[in-house]
C-alpha cells in the first residue's frame, strides 16, 4: 500500500511540476522575423517621440511593405522600480508611458518588442528582470508587447539556458504570446539549447559599425561575423534562428559595396533582419537596399536553410543557400581591397551538391538575367563588393 502511494505522490509530483514548466510559443518566427532597433543609432539616447516617428517612417516609406515589422527599443526605456518591485520606464524620456507607445506601434500595423536583461542590471545599469521574471513578462503581457530581446549582462554565476528558459516559462505563464530574442553573444552556444527556449538567438558579440575590425571589447565587424557563421548554419531553422546581430547599413560607415555584402550575407544566413539605422532620415540608397525585395526574398525563403561556405580561394569566397522550390542562391563575395576576376562554372559547383540540371541566373542585386548555368559567372568584383545570384530550374 505504501509503494502505491508513494508511487501516487511520485506522479502527482511530475503533473504539478509539468504545470508549473512553461513552453515556448510556437509558429512566432517561422520566417526570421525583421524589423528596426533602437541600438545601433541610437544607444541610450531614446524617448518616445523617436520611438513614434519611426514607426510613422517604416509605415509611410515601404518598409513595412518590404516586410520589416518590430519596432525593437533596447537599453535605457527603463530607470526603476517601484516599491512593489513593478519596473518604471524613464518618466522623462517616455511620459506618456510604454503602454501608450505600444498602442501607436500597433496603430501602425507594426508590433512592438522590448528589452530587458538576465541578470541583475542590463548593459548600461538599468534594472534587470534577475527575480523579477513573472512580475516583468506579466507587465509586458499588460502593455500588449509582442517581442523581448534578453540581454545577459550582470548574470554573475547564472546558467543561461535555466535563465533563458526561466524567462521563457515566465512570458508563456503571462500568457501573451511573445518572440524570445535570446541576446547572450553566443558566449554558451545557445545554438545547442537554444530552440525550444527562444525564437532567435545571438550567434556573437555585438556588431560594431566597420566592414573588417575588431575592437578590445569584443565587437565584431561584418567579415569577423561572418566568420562565425561557417560551422553554425545547420541549427538555424523556422522558428530558431541564428542572429549575426542588428545591422549597420546607413550608419554612415560602410560603403555601398560593404553595405551590400553585409545584407546578402545575412540573406543568405536566413538573419533576423533588424534595421539599425536612422530610418526617419536615410537616403534614398539606403532605402532602396533596405528594401531590395529580391534580397529579402532569400532571407524570407520558407525552408529557412542558413548557407554554406562552398569555397574559399585566399579573399574569394563563395557561399550556397538552398531556396524553396529546387532554387538556389550564391554569393561571391570579395574580402579584400582589391578587385577579384571571376570565371565560375557554377554547373560543376551545385553537381557537387547532387543538383542536377540547367538552371537561370539571376543578379538579385542588379535586378538581371544575366545568363544560365551552362556559361561561367566571368567578371571583376571589386573591393569589399558581393555578387548575389538567384539559380531557377529551367524545365525543357
Ligand atoms: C549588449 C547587447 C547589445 C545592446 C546593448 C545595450 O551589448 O548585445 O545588442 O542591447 O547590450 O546595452
């Protein structure tokens, strides 16, 4: 009798716990998802008039059209709490408070994400959700947000898949359906644990406004993420994603070309696609890259495959995406200060993955045909510069 009953408390143990676990929300994510972030530009130097003209901007300029749909504010929205441990958005920069923002956001036909931090404090000091994780996600719940970015500093001794997961358990119990932007740089391989805890999640250290650079602290230029991408790609998929980080393009530094490498290759990682510019104020260049509709395409394929880098001669790489119906895409791209010929029999290269076939090519940034498999891809790629090519099945 006692064996049954202590096999009874036993069970009974495992359903309470099992209730007491959260889960992830699913079908969130299922293409990365895109949108604009206060970070890169901005840092701490927010409030919610910014905050308001970007979504007017993304809602009147074709951003949104494109795709781009979360308007993301990182560190600094918050000062405080109050004397029941509720967090307090920054009364000067943010009057009329966040739930109010919220509701312009969503006015726009755009969703709203937030930011908070795992540990004690975030990056810049601000209060973080360490022990207050239900209380948090239950207020964010209440604002109506739809996305938080969880950043991992002051985290001491934590674990970062409990805490993660902590969190994650916390916004399912809130019960308002919430992408989970894990943000702990890749310091734990969040690719391993990371897919039934968030949505997307940081494959490195912060991205830092220069084509090929590192600085002491950590942050990466594009080729220096880029090269943490080689091994990776296979654990990105709908609904968990790999982030290479937000991106620089139309920050001022980079080059045309930089620029558009920087977004063929995280088109071609299947990346979140998080503006970090000024989109109230950008060039028409800038706009116009942004919205390349044949490059968003490849980020946005359904099957959500991250590329492989094919080969590497010295400063010519070439990388292959596997697209939706038997398409493919390829990206050469250019790491050094000089130009680079080009003569490329890409018939051989997609035999060499078991594709078979003639097949159109298509220049996705120049918006060409310029040929089929059955000829080579001949030119010069200049410094720093990408050539990005759609492959479609020619049926005969
Ligand atoms: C960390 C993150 C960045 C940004 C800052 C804000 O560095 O990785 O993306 O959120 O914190 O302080």
């Amino acid at each position: 009798m006692k064996t049954i009953m202590r096999m009874f408390l036993a069970l009974l143990l495992c359903f309470v716990l099992s209730q007491a676990n959260g889960q992830k929300f699913e079908n969130l994510a299922e293409r990365p998802p895109m949108g604009w972030n206060s970070w890169n530009k901005f840092g701490c130097e927010i409030n919610e008039k910014i905050i308001k003209e970007v979504a007017d901007a993304m809602t009147s300029n074709g951003m949104k059209a494109a795709g781009y749909e979360y308007i993301v504010i990182d560190d600094c929205w918050q000062i405080g709490r109050d004397s029941l441990g509720n967090i307090l958005a920054d009364p000067d920069r943010f009057p009329s408070g966040i739930s109010s923002l919220v509701d312009y956001v969503h006015a726009n036909g755009l969703k709203f994400g937030i930011y908070s931090d795992a540990g004690t404090a975030t990056c810049q000091g601000r209060p973080g959700s360490r022990g207050y994780e239900f209380q948090d996600a239950r207020t964010y719940a209440k604002w109506n947000v739809d996305y938080l970015k969880y950043d991992w500093c002051f985290h001491g001794k934590q674990n970062a898949e409990a805490s993660y997961t902590l969190m994650r358990d916390a916004i399912y119990k809130a019960g308002r359906p919430m992408v989970l932007s894990i943000c702990e740089w890749g310091t734990n391989k969040p690719w391993e644990w990371g897919k039934n805890v968030g949505h997307l999640w940081r494959t490195t250290e912060d991205i830092i406004n220069c084509f090929d650079c590192k600085n002491n602290w950590g942050g990466l230029g594009v080729l220096q993420i880029i090269d943490l991408h080689t091994e990776i790609g296979e654990y990105s998929g709908p609904g968990h994603w790999n982030d290479p980080d937000m991106l620089e393009i139309g920050n001022g530094v980079l080059t045309p070309a930089e620029e558009r490498l920087h977004l063929s290759m995280w088109a071609m990682f299947s990346a979140p696609l998080m503006a970090g510019n000024d989109i109230r104020n950008m060039s028409a260049e800038t706009l116009k890259l942004l919205t390349n509709k044949e490059v968003l395409e490849i980020d946005q394929d359904k099957l959500g495959i991250s590329a492989t880098r094919w080969m590497k001669y010295g400063d010519l790489e070439i990388w292959f995406k596997p697209l939706s119906d038997n398409n493919y895409a390829f990206c050469f791209i250019n790491r050094s200060n000089q130009p680079i010929t080009i003569n490329h029999d890409l018939k051989t290269t997609i035999k060499k993955f078991k594709v078979d076939g003639n097949y159109k090519v298509r220049d996705v940034w120049k918006h060409k045909d310029v040929g089929t498999t059955k000829e080579n891809v001949v030119g010069v790629l200049p410094a720093h510069d990408v050539i990005m090519l759609k492959l479609t099945q020619i049926f005969l």
